[in-house]
C-alpha cells in the first residue's frame, strides 16, 4: 500500500488539543509490531504508560485503530474508556477478555472482532497497515455509556471529551501468501 492511498490517522479531521506523552515497552513509534500484538500471535494489548497529561484530565480512554483496513472506515482493534485519571498506566494484557489489569471502573467496547478485548493485527496479506494506539485526557469521570457501546460511537463522545492526546503508530504486513 503506498503512502499516497493511506486513509488519514484518526484524529486528522478534530479539534486541536493538547499533547502529551505515551511510551511502551512493547510498541515503538513506526516499528513492527511484535508477534504478541498480533491476531495469529499472542494477540496481546502492549503494555503502556502516560504523562505530561493536562491537570484537569477526569479520565482516560485507550483505542488502537487501523485506518488502513479495507473497510471504507477503518478496524477497531480495542477501546476502553473511563479509565480513572490516577491511573496512568496498563500492564500488557490490560485488554483480555478476562479484565485483569483493567482498573476498577473502566469499561470495555466491543472491537470490530466483535468482542470486548484487545484483538491483534491481521491486515490482509501483502498489505502494510498502521496501528495507532492513542490515550485520550478527558474532561468527564465517566463518558456516560455502557460497553455495549460501538467503538465509532465511543470515539464520537470523545470527540467532544478530549482535552489531550497521546499516540504511537506501528505497523504491520501480513506476509503475502505463496
């Protein structure tokens, strides 16, 4: 996939907000993503912790989305929001179906796998796609929506929530078959 056919990152069409740090012992910006994070792998959420937020940060939410996928709008791969604003990291596996690792009070959508868990890259083969991992500061305590709550409908609340960003970008290729 050339950079020219590339959708753009998610947060290209918001309001601008303030910037802060997010760093992983598992997800580098604009490295591969390790087997773990990938669906045929361990399909494991990467371990990430955050700082430098704005002093008024409520809460926390983390998604990581694929804008690359052939969809016409994009893969979500993991959201969880209401995460409470002292917590300022998740430890890799944060997003199993199981919750361990998830602070008290936080929620998790359904991915576009349709479950609530992190689900791991698995673009079609010969494609390179971007994962953007992004911690949103938000305003609220809570987003006043339940986990039944599709991920687009999430990011919409957190449209207008978000008072601050982080990111990384990795990627991934599925290697083309024969």
């Amino acid at each position: 996939m050339t950079e020219a056919k590339r959708a753009p990152l998610p947060h290209d069409f918001h309001p601008p907000v303030a910037s802060f740090d997010v760093v992983s012992e598992d997800v580098a910006e604009g490295a591969v993503l390790q087997d773990a994070q990938v669906q045929s792998g361990g399909n494991t959420s990467p371990q990430l912790r955050w700082e430098g937020f704005p002093a008024e940060t409520k809460s926390f939410a983390v998604t990581c989305f694929d804008p690359d996928a052939p969809t016409g709008s994009g893969f979500w791969h993991w959201t969880v929001f209401d995460i409470p604003a002292t917590v300022t990291e998740l430890p890799a596996g944060a997003g199993s179906g199981k919750f361990e690792g998830l602070p008290e009070g936080a929620k998790q959508a359904r991915n576009d796998y349709g479950t609530k868990e992190f689900g791991g890259a698995a673009p079609p083969a010969g494609e390179n796609h971007r994962y953007v991992f992004t911690v949103y500061a938000v305003d609220v305590e809570s987003l006043g929506i339940d986990s039944d709550t599709p991920p687009a409908a999430v990011g919409f609340n957190l449209r207008f929530h978000t008072i601050g960003r982080a990111q990384l970008v990795a990627q991934y290729e599925a290697l083309a078959e024969g």
